[in-house]
C-alpha cells in the first residue's frame, strides 16, 4: 500500500468516526411530554396590564407631564417603602440591592415637566426629593449628550449611573443587574400613567461625566418618557 493511500484511508476512517459521533450527538433526546400551565387572565389587574401596555415608544407629544407622575415614576424605580428604623436595618426600597449599597444613582433631565424648572436633577430617595444639579438649558444639554430628535420631545430622560465609589468588588456585579430591575420599575409605572419610553443604547459618556461634575462613576442607561404620539 502507498503512502498516498493510507493517508487516504486514514483521512476516511476520521471522517467517518467524526460523522458517527455528530449523528449521536445530534439525535434528539426521548421526547418529554410538555406541561401546560393556566392561561393568564388579562383582566384589570394593574401589574398584568402594565406588562401588556409595555413597549418601546420613541414617538412623543411635546406636553409637559404632571410631577405626581414622575414622582411616581421616581418612587417605582428606587424609592423608600420604609423608613429606616436603626442602623442595622436599611431602608427597603423598591429593589433590593446586594448588602444594601445602592450604588445605583437616578438623575433626570426635566423637559417638560409641571411645576418644575427644566434642569438636570438628582433622584434623593431618602428625602423622596430631587436635588438640582444643572440649570442650563436642558434640551442643549441633551443635544450634547444624545444625538436622537424623538429626544427632544420627551418630557424627561432618565439617567442611570453607577457610583463606584458606593461598590466594592464583591458587590459591583450586582450594579448592573439592580440597574435593570431600576429600569423595569420605571418603565412599568410610566406605562400606568399613561405614558412612554424606551431605553437609549448611544450616548456620550464623557459629556454625562462632565455635566454631572462628578468623578468615578458610569453611566449605565438612559430612557426617555413622554405622552405617546399615538
């Protein structure tokens, strides 16, 4: 037999091996049988139709919103349930936060928003109040920050930040993951008073460091919300 051959032949019997044990790999398991689980009652129920009225809204009317909606949005995303009630038991909040660090920081830029000057804000949980960071004008603000017309539309976007200075390394994992449940809480308590947003991807992380005037942190996600074009 040639070398050229057994080559051959060796190249086959590989081929075959590596075809056989895909196949095997490949086959289904047995077949399990599915359990069905009760349908879901759409009724009136505010959670479900939260969640059935959720969806992306980059559309706005140019109105201003009443501030008891945002602070009922602000509430929902992170604010204090309880009181703090000695200093071993932390506030409860609307979303947990591992050890309770809360290294997640809510800020807004107020648009158009009823009884309150458009400014960037910070979210106090504590105090359920906002503190004003910026007075300059919101919308030029924005424009250096986000390049997205529907934006300048909305009546507020939120700003979620990251403090590393509030973290640790056995905590900061936990940031980004409080940071969506923030987000969601936000989103759902919008959509209960009748308005709508989305969440921003494209942004200039620089220019929120500088606004802000503040150092060691990271911006995580903005969101717009406004009164539905439609």
């Amino acid at each position: 037999m040639t070398i050229k051959k057994a080559n051959l032949y060796s190249f086959l019997g590989i081929f075959v091996i590596i075809t056989i044990l895909i196949m095997n790999i490949s086959l289904p398991l047995e077949a399990k049988e599915l359990v069905n689980l009760p349908d879901i009652e759409k009724n009136d129920n505010d959670l479900i139709t939260a969640l059935m009225g959720r969806k992306a809204i980059r559309e706005f009317v140019p109105e201003s919103i009443p501030l008891a909606d945002l602070a009922a949005i602000l509430w929902a995303g992170c604010g204090v349930k309880e009181p703090k009630v000695d200093i071993v038991t932390h506030a409860t909040r609307t979303i947990p936060s591992a050890m309770g660090v809360y290294p997640i920081a809510v800020y807004i830029f107020a648009v158009q928003v009823e009884g309150l000057a458009p400014g960037v804000y910070r979210y106090m949980p504590e105090e359920h109040a906002l503190q004003e960071i910026s007075s300059e004008n919101v919308k030029d603000v924005l424009s250096k920050i986000i390049n997205q017309r529907a934006v300048q539309n909305a009546s507020v976007v939120f700003l979620l930040v990251f403090d590393q200075g509030k973290s640790s390394r056995m905590n900061e994992k936990f940031a980004y993951l409080e940071a969506g449940e923030v987000v969601q809480n936000i989103s759902l308590m919008a959509v209960d008073r009748g308005l709508g947003g989305y969440v921003i991807g494209s942004y200039r992380q620089e220019k929120i460091t500088e606004i802000l005037h503040k150092e060691n942190i990271v911006p995580v996600v903005l969101m717009a919300i406004g009164k539905p074009l439609s």
